[in-house]
C-alpha cells in the first residue's frame, strides 16, 4: 500500500504520496561519527590560545559542517592577526589523538546502517585520509568501502553544493533520487542548493536557521529506522 503525509498548505483532507529515494547520501562529522563536540573543543582550546575568547556554543554554530581554512579566517578576524602557519598541521594532529582515544559512532547510526537496503555513500568536508580514520575508529567502514567522497577531491567546500552532486553523480543517482542526512546548516544548505532533499539530525544544532533549512527533522538517529522505512 503506497505511503502518504499530510500535506501542511492543503486542506485536511488532501494527502500527496510520500517520496521514495533511491540512494541516501550521509555526512560523516556528528552524523556518523560523534567528532564534532570533539573536533570543535580542540580548535576552541587552540583558538583561545591565540586569544580568540570563544566557547563551544560559538564554535558549533559558526563553524560546524564548514571548511577548517574559513573557521581559520574567522579566528583571525577575531584576534585580528594571522594564526601560526602550523596551526591547522597541529589541529590536525591534536584532534586525530582526541579521536583516537575518544570517537565513537553516533548512537543508532550502526543500526541504521545494518537495515539500510538502498545504496548509500558518505560525503564530508574532511581529507580522505581524516573520513577513513574516523569511520575506522568508530567501527563503520565496512558500510562504506569505497562509496566515500571528500571536498578536498574536488576542491570545493560547503555549502556550494558540489560535493554532493559529486558524490550523487558518482553513486549513479541525480540529486532527486538521493535523500542527504545533515547536521549542520552550512552542509544542509549545500545539499538544498543542489537540488536534494534533507533530513537533518538535530540533537546538538546550534545554528537556528537550521531547521528552515531541511526537509524534515529528527532528534535520535534511530528515528531513521522507521522514517525510511527500514
């Protein structure tokens, strides 16, 4: 029997089918791995070392789900002066000790991902080499194998919405055919802006333009399970 909602800007008793996706498109940071209270108190301690004075509820509304060399920029707005040139090669290696001895997968990601029966891949922010380390650490890669996609392959960052026509196009599926799981407003913009739908996870969104931003919402990852169908 087909699925249907009730459609909001209708009367009561209008309903339109539910869509049916063919491919599901994941972030990595704070979707499928717990990095990013992690990743973001690193860089708040290292910030606050230059003199920047921000906390964690800054750093989560303005820099989650961006490129690490626009949270730079913005640091040194801040401080008005240039970080140290080693500073990202050091965020680097404090965060991957952070996440080595303190990642683990969003709770209910990994039951998600065992009932997933549509093709589904991973597109990040992150280097290739940081997404294959995390998924490792947390237990996922053997979800993932080689359907991951990095910005740093096409050089281009959220929210321009092409890393998510990249990995769609890759996984053999146009933008309409692939629902794209989010947890921050710059990474659900750039999904919406290419002509996808999003479900963004909301349990740690700092950002209130968030939610205007997706398709539908959920707070626990295992709302998923019944969401698509699983």
């Amino acid at each position: 029997m087909e699925n249907y909602y009730r459609c909001p800007t209708q009367r009561l008793n209008f309903y339109k089918p539910m869509k049916e996706y063919k491919c599901v498109i994941f972030d990595c940071d704070g979707v499928l791995v717990d990095s990013e209270l992690l990743g973001n108190q690193v860089f708040v301690d290292m910030a606050n070392e230059q003199g920047a004075g921000i906390d964690i509820s800054y750093a989560m509304q303005h820099f989650k789900g961006g490129f690490l060399n626009d949270s730079i920029r913005q640091v040194e707005a801040i401080i008005q002066k240039q970080l140290p040139l080693d500073f990202e090669i050091e965020y680097r290696q404090r965060s991957y000790e952070m996440f080595s001895t303190h990642l683990k997968p969003v709770e209910g990601v990994e039951q998600v991902l065992s009932k997933l029966t549509l093709p589904f891949c991973v597109a990040s922010s992150g280097p290739q080499e940081k997404i294959k380390r995390n998924l490792a650490t947390a237990g996922l890669s053997s979800f993932f194998k080689n359907n991951i996609f990095s910005c740093y392959d096409i050089g281009k960052w959220k929210p321009d919405p092409a890393i998510y026509l990249y990995a769609s196009e890759s996984m053999g599926y146009s933008p309409n055919e692939c629902l794209v799981i989010e947890d921050s407003f710059k990474g659900a913009k750039a999904a919406t802006s290419g002509g996808f739908d999003v479900y963004g996870y909301t349990l740690l969104n700092e950002d209130p333009d968030f939610e205007k931003e997706v398709t539908k919402t959920f707070e626990q990852m295992e709302e998923l399970i019944s969401l698509l169908k699983l």
